[in-house]
C-alpha cells in the first residue's frame, strides 16, 4: 500500500445512504406491471387470446 498505487480494498455505507440507494430504484419496479401488460396487450392483438398480469378465479367451496 503506497500512495503512488492506491487500492479501494473495501467499503462500508451507513444505513440511510444504503436506503436512498435502495429507494431510487422504486420508479422502475413500479412501472415494470404497466409495461408487461401493455406488452401482453400487444401480445393479444395478434394472437387473439388476452392475458392479464392477474386473472382471478372464484372457487366454490364444497358444503360440508
């Protein structure tokens, strides 16, 4: 180790920059739903079927 060659060996954030670091990426996972479904819209146009992020079926339940 000499100043002439210095080497970054290792470092360390403090939890609230490790959060904001964290926290910027949000804008990305929040608009990755609406891109997918535009997406599977396109997706449907041209093999005629649609397709949902989610299709929720409602299940009966036996009487007991």
């Amino acid at each position: 180790m000499t100043p002439d060659r210095p080497v970054l060996r290792g470092t360390s954030q403090n939890p609230d920059v490790f959060f904001q670091a964290r926290e910027a990426c949000n804008k990305y996972y929040d608009a990755a739903p609406a891109i997918v479904q535009a997406q599977m819209d396109k997706f449907a146009k041209i093999v005629g079927r649609a397709y949902h992020l989610f299709d929720y079926v409602a299940r009966q339940m036996p009487s007991a």
